[in-house]
C-alpha cells in the first residue's frame, strides 16, 4: 500500500514543550498510527526538505470521556518526536584542472512551514 507523506504526517504538535526543543532542531508531529519510524522519516524529508537524523515515537490510548449519561472514548493517536540536522555543510570536491568546487548544502536547516520556526 502505498502512502503520501500528507497520509502519515497528521498535523504539527505546538505546544510549550515542543516549542522548547525546536532550537535543538527537534519537531513534534501527530502521525498515523500504522507508520513505522523509516516512513516517518522519508515523509518528513519529502515534505519538508530537511535532513532526519533521528525519530522517535510513542502511541497515546484514548482517555475515557463522559457526556451525560454514556461513557466514551477519544481517539487513540501516535506522537513523533523528529530531529532534524541543524547544520548545514557544504560539500567541496575537485573539478577541472584540480580546483576545489564548493557545493551548497541541499537540505533547510529548520522547518519554516506550520508556524515552525527560530
């Protein structure tokens, strides 16, 4: 079965405590439940242009709510804490006649998108 990335990364988590970990390059996000930490990662990259260097996950079970006079259920849901490289380095290789070329770094050092930003 094939995904998107917009099927696996549900929306940005903003709260005080992420916020927080942002300047350590570390972003928050709600994700499928079925997604596994490698199809975190690809969809994080593809999406935003950042290089990963760690996921973590942690599933969350539904709190127990009351309405009257039935009880129900919240939906259950999976938290990614995604760390991104912070710093950019530029890559050198030699060209013609044994200059050194300069290449810029490929990958976005933070997350502008979602209100993510320093």
């Amino acid at each position: 079965m094939n995904r998107t990335p917009q099927d696996i990364i549900i929306k940005p988590i903003l709260t005080e405590k992420s916020s927080a970990g942002i300047e350590a390059g570390q972003y928050t996000f709600e994700v499928d439940r079925a997604a596994t930490k490698t199809e975190i990662k690809a969809a994080v990259e593809k999406l935003f242009n950042v290089k990963v260097l760690s996921v973590n996950t942690s599933n969350f079970e539904g709190k127990m709510k009351r309405q009257r006079y039935s009880l129900g259920r919240t939906p259950s849901w999976k938290k990614a804490v995604v760390t991104i490289a912070t710093e950019a380095k530029d890559s050198s290789f030699l060209g013609k006649g044994g200059k050194t070329t300069k290449l810029p770094a490929k990958y976005k050092t933070s997350i502008e998108e979602f209100g993510f930003g320093q």
